[in-house]
C-alpha cells in the first residue's frame, strides 16, 4: 500500500496494466512526451517506448476513431481527451460508432476503448474547462460510465475499464486530481494523505463496474451523489448536524440501484446531488428510479441539488457551484418535511 | 466600379431537360500518366492528382506503363464478379419495388471500384466499405444467400435485424461493419493500419467513401492521421458524381480534384478512370505495395459514375438529365472490361450471355433459398427479444428486466 493521489493513482493503474497486458497503448494531446497536461500518463512514453504512448494532433474525433480501429484490431487503447469540455468533436465516433459496434455487428466486431477526460469544476477553467457531461453519455445505449470520487476507487475502476470489452467512458474529476475537496474553496486545500481512500495498493486490483458504494453510513437521510460533490456533501452533512448515508454512486452505466434504493428505503428520505446542470441531467434518471422503487418508503419529496441551468461562469464559478449552501438547504428541507 | 465580393453558388453541369455536358472531367488519354516508384516522395508525384490514370484505350487494347498484365483468366474472374454484383443488385431493388425488402443501393456503374481494387488486395488486408461496396463481398466469397438474408432482416441475419440493407459486416472475411453514418469509417480504417504497424504485421487497411462524404471531418482526420503516422493504409474516395441531388462541386471538386486533398497533407493522391478496371487494379497493387513497404497511405480518387439512383427511395430523373449516364465519357465498367477481353480473343458475346443466364440463375436459386429463412411480409421472424443482446457484452441487469418485459407483453 502506498499514499497516492488520484493523478497517482491513475497513472499506477494505466503502469500496472501496460505491464500486464502489451495491447494496452495510450494516445492523446500531450499524453507522451510530456506526460499529459494534469500529469496522469507522466513516465509511461519513456518505460514503454513510443507505440505504446502515442502523442495525437489535436483532433478528439481522429483520437477516438482512430482508437475504435486500433481496438477492432486487437489493441486496448486508452484515449484521454484532454478536458471532458473538449469531447464534442468525437461524440459521433463515441454514440454512433464506439457505443454501436458490437449491437450492429451481432457481436461479431467490438473495440475495447477507454475515453479518459477530466470533468467538473473548480479549477477556474470556465465554461470550456468546467463542464460534466455525464449525462450526455449516460444517455447513450451501448457505454459504459464511470466517475470515481477517490484515488482507491480511481485505480481499481480504471483497472476495470482497460480490461473491459465494452467502450468506457472514464470521468475523472479534477477538482480531486490532488485531494479531496468540501466546498469550500477559501479553505486550505488539503491532501490524500489524510483519506482512507488515498491508500492504494501498488499493484493489480479491480473495483468492479457497476456497483455503488456507500460511502459514509448514516439513518437520517440518503445523499446520492458521485465525484467531487462525495466529499462535498460528506462536509455539508457534517456541518449541518445531520446523519446522512452518503451513497457514492460511482458507476452511473450500468447503475446500482439496489444499493441506493436500499439506503433510501432505510432512511425514508433522500436528496440527489451533483455538479453538472439540473436539466436534463443525469440526476433526474436517479430520482426517478429512486421513487419507483423507494416510493412507500419516502417521508419526504426527493429533492436534487445540481449546477444551475447556465454554463459555467468564469468569474462566478462558486455561485455555480453547487456547494455547502444548497446541500444543507436541501437537507434541511427534506428533514422537516413530514 | 466599385469592388464587390461574390458569393460562388456551384452550378451542376446539367439538370433535367438540359444536355449533359462532362466537360468538366479532365481525363488524360490512356497509358499517358508515368507509373512512379512506390517510394517516390508525395511532393514529387503531386500531378498523379490532376491527371487520370488509365490502361484501356478507345480500342479496347491495355496500353502505357500501368497495364498490370493479369492473365485473362483473372480478368474473367473480376468480369464475372462485376456482373454478379450488378445482377444482385438488379434483383434487390426489384424485391424492394415489389415489398420484399425495406431498401435497397446498387452499385450500378461503380463496379469496377470495389472488384477490382478488392482483387488488387490480399485477403488478409481489412476492408472498411462504405455503403456501395458490395463487390467487396462479393470478390471476397460472401454466398448471396447471406447478403440477401441481411437484406431481408431475416431469421438468418448477420446483424439479426439491426441495421438497414446493405450494411453487412463478415468478421472471417475481413470486411468491418458498416455504418449508416458516412465518412466514420475512415479514420477507423487508419487506426487499424497503425494497430498492424505496431504489431510490425505486413497487412493494410483499404476505406471507401464517396466524393460528397469527404465534407466530413473524418476524411480529413483520417488524411492526417495516416500522414502523421505514416499508416499502411489505402484511402478510396468513389467520385460517382453525385451525393443524392447534390453533385460533386458541392463538396469542393469544383475547385480541385478529390485526389489533390492529399496533397496538403503529404500523402501522394492519384486520380484514376475508375470504370477501367486494369487500371483500377493497377493503382491499387501500387498503393498496396507503397503501404506494405512502409512508404505509409495513398489517397486513390476513383472516378466513376452512379449509373442509378442514390437509393430506392429517391427518383433521380427529379434532379438530373435523363441521359446522363449514357453520356457519360468513361462509359460502362463490365462492358469495357468484357470488350477488351474479346479483343485478346478470351472472350466472345455468346459465353458473356451464356455467363449472365447462368449468375442470373444464382441469383435466382439463392433468393428462394434466402426468402425459406423469412422476408419482411412473411414469417419465420427474429424472436424480437434478441434486441437486447450485444447491446453489451454481458446484458446488465435493467435489459433483462426490459427484455423480460417485452416477453410478458407478447406473451
């Protein structure tokens, strides 16, 4: 075991696994040379030579073409996109191509392909730099998708994703890049080293696709959430007073509602969080889910806490951001509601 | 006068009730284009995209420095496979007109493109087909009784009722699986040739799209990223003319040849009489031995013509002369190849319809094998639950529950 930040950690995962398996290859802007711009594929051109970590142009849709071709022909490429704001140009390589091939093909084609990106704010990168689009993906039949919340998680479910024989959308917020973070930007930044979950194990593990976690136990009331908005709502609870089951959902295709639906049927009350935009968004499948199964259980409406319905302000980031203040408000609201 | 700007609106060269004229094809006469060494660098050989390859003459005699000298038992191979693809295709849209199937695109006139650049390739090299390259198929053994029966959605379907007609796929055979959107499988078919150069394998990566799928950015991103990477990869753009109504100036070949993107990119393009099938064949070997020898990517501007419709659901007489075709300068691909075969003495009338009676009696035999396993009108069907296999490898759990659902309701 060893400390490990999630930048770390991501780059433990993507060494163990090149050394494991030689059809891993990595490609993206700034991934071999350099390392990556956040440093996630730093030493890796260098170990594994230059087929194996290829510097891409600056073409997101060639990226992810050019990687569904490498995977139909035995390869396991890991693209990153270099921000997750950057995606657009490849979407109809990912919804039309990469989520399709093996349903048009009666199984008979696949391409193993792992999108990296880092999503989310907080970083002052603006509406260019600051965008989750979880949701855009979620929607699309045929992904897989992921956001881990800490270095542990990010290890094993990147692990998982590079071993998968569907295409992964891989989440990775940046915000957590670092360590974790409360939502309160004023406030000192603090590391891993102090998170159970910055312990990571060197070598190979998996935490599997597909399963959420809970990620603090509570009676009170459910917090559904995933990524940065984990630790924030973890902070916001705290401060409230408040015995909150925190429920990090971390892989939103394929979903694990048993484990949130169990939780919410426990604690009759429950709020869905997350820092992309409310309309829409991928919050919306949650509440639904969660009533349909929950329903008879529910002391109180599900309310979300989400971005507001405006791209990411620059100079307005905090005001965006959907921090402390809204948690504790929806907290509040579905505690006295009766 | 002042100076004023100018919007250029591209005008076809004829619409209906007025005479075609294809003036605007630069064609060079046979044999007159050089056969550059296959390591000849791209900026030498830039004229290969403003000229026009070709091997057969007004005589029907192969002439110049690119007739391949196939022996005439392969040059009746490729015209066989030529003629079975246009009888498929005849009898596919009459079965669409009839009901039989949902829809149907032929490859009528463009024969020659996916034949014999198909026979130019070993069978080992990946071939990513746009949507009018059933010759590809068909060169590579595909028994029609499975196209037809992808054709019909039927209980034998390769892609058990996913896809449109004609979008076929056939692992074994090397053929990737085709996809209704156009252009995507070009930067795919680069990525699959630099997958082979990394594994160090001598196979190569061929694409087809057509003149007016080059608008889209995957052809650009393909030219790049086979120049950047120097990929064993051979890019085909099929200038048929026409894209639906739209004709080819609407996607820049007003200005340059189709051929000439290449250029800009560093990656030799080179123009050829897409209906002469010797020199279809030729340009191909060239291409194919250029990326096997590590000398990376050609761009190959075939130029042809769409003999038919787009597809059954257009009617081109709306949006083009009547006699465009028959006018059409580089004439019919299977009658030029059959005209130069009976000029070497290998060929006469009597065994081309002795040829047609027998493939037309395949086609037939096959269509009543294929319409056993099911037509659109009449059963068997699929089991419509198969819809939710292959979404994933492993069906998750809320498509059980989804397929479980479609099953009660059906009872």
């Amino acid at each position: 075991m060893a400390i490990m930040n999630m930048l770390q950690a991501l780059n433990s995962a993507l060494d163990t696994m090149m050394a494991r398996d030689p059809a891993v290859v990595l490609m993206g802007e700034d991934v071999g040379y350099f390392g990556g711009v956040f440093r996630v594929t730093e030493g890796l051109q260098r170990k594994y030579g230059e087929h194996r970590v290829l510097d891409s142009p600056i073409a997101e849709g060639g990226i992810v073409a050019t990687a569904i071709g490498m995977g139909v022909h035995g390869l396991r490429p890991v693209a990153e996109i270099q921000f997750a704001d950057y995606i657009y140009p490849a979407y109809d390589q990912i919804v039309s191509e990469l989520a399709r091939l093996r349903y048009r093909s009666a199984g008979e084609f696949y391409a193993p392909v792992t999108i990296r990106t880092p999503c989310g704010g907080g970083i002052r990168g603006g509406q260019t730099h600051s965008q989750s689009p979880e949701a855009v993906f979620a929607h699309v039949c045929g992904l897989k998708v992921v956001m881990p919340s800490n270095p542990y998680d990010a290890k094993g479910l990147l692990i998982s994703a590079i071993e998968d024989d569907d295409p992964v959308v891989f989440l990775e917020p940046k915000r957590l890049y670092n360590g974790p973070f409360y939502g309160e930007p004023d406030q000192p930044a603090q590391p891993w080293n102090n998170h159970p979950k910055g312990e990571v194990p060197d070598g190979y593990y998996k935490v599997p696709i597909g399963y959420a976690e809970v990620a603090q136990e509570g009676s009170q009331v459910t917090i559904v959430t995933y990524g940065t908005m984990v630790h924030v709502a973890q902070a916001a609870a705290r401060t409230a007073g408040i015995e909150a089951e925190i429920v990090d959902v971390r892989s939103i295709v394929p979903l694990d509602i048993h484990t949130i639906a169990s939780s919410v049927r426990k604690t009759g009350r429950c709020i869905v969080v997350h820092e992309a935009t409310g309309f829409g968004g991928f919050g919306g499948e949650l509440v639904a889910q969660i009533q349909q199964d929950c329903f008879w259980h529910l002391e109180a409406p599900i309310l979300r806490v989400a971005g507001w319905d405006t791209p990411y302000p620059h100079a307005f980031e905090w005001e965006y951001f959907p921090g402390p203040a809204r948690i504790i408000a929806a907290l509040k609201s579905v505690m006295e509601a009766s | 006068m002042t100076p004023k700007s100018r919007l250029h609106v591209p005008k076809a060269h004829a619409r209906p009730g007025e005479t075609p004229d294809f003036s605007y094809v630069q064609i060079s006469p046979a044999g007159a284009v050089a056969r550059p060494d296959i390591n000849a660098p791209a900026a030498d050989i830039a004229d290969l995209a403003n000229s026009m390859v070709r091997v057969l003459d007004e005589d029907h005699r192969a002439v110049g420095p690119w007739h391949p000298h196939l022996d005439a038992g392969e040059l009746q191979i490729g015209l066989r496979h030529m003629l079975l693809t246009r009888l498929y295709d005849n009898r596919m849209q009459r079965m669409q007109r009839q009901g039989k199937i949902s829809f149907y695109m032929r490859a009528y006139g463009e024969e020659a493109v996916s034949v014999a650049q198909c026979m130019a390739l070993r069978p080992s090299d990946m071939l990513f087909p746009a949507y009018r390259n059933q010759g590809l198929q068909i060169t590579r053994g595909r028994p029609l009784v499975v196209l037809m029966c992808q054709v019909l959605s039927n209980t034998r379907d390769m892609c058990k009722g996913r896809q449109l007609p004609v979008l076929y796929h056939w692992k074994e055979g090397n053929l990737f699986s085709q996809s209704g959107n156009l252009a995507t499988q070009f930067p795919q078919a680069v990525g699959w040739a630099m997958a082979a150069a990394i594994k160090g394998e001598d196979r190569l990566a061929a694409s087809w799209l057509g003149e007016g799928s080059t608008a889209e950015a995957d052809f650009h991103y393909a030219l790049l990223f086979a120049a950047v990477y120097q990929a064993p990869v051979i890019l085909n753009v099929t200038n048929n003319q026409w894209a639906i109504s739209t004709f080819q100036g609407f996607a820049g070949g007003e200005q340059r040849s189709f051929a000439a993107r290449g250029n800009g990119y560093g990656v030799p393009g080179i123009r050829v009489d897409g209906n002469d099938f010797l020199a279809t064949y030729a340009v191909t070997t060239w291409a194919a031995e250029r990326a096997r020898n590590g000398f990376g990517p050609t761009l190959i501007e075939l130029v042809t013509y769409r003999g038919g419709a787009h597809s059954t659901s257009d009617d081109p007489s709306r949006y083009r002369p009547k006699d465009d075709y028959e006018r059409w300068p580089l004439g019919d691909p299977i009658e030029r190849l059959k005209q130069h075969l009976i000029r070497l003495g290998e060929w006469t009338e009597e065994r081309h319809a002795q040829l047609a009676e027998e493939l037309e009696a395949h086609v037939t035999d096959s269509w009543k094998e294929a319409i056993t396993y099911g037509t659109m009108t009449d059963g068997p069907r699929l089991e419509s639950g198969t819809m939710f296999e292959d979404v994933f490898k492993d069906m998750p759990e809320h498509l059980k529950i989804q397929q479980a659902q479609l099953r009660a309701l059906r009872g």
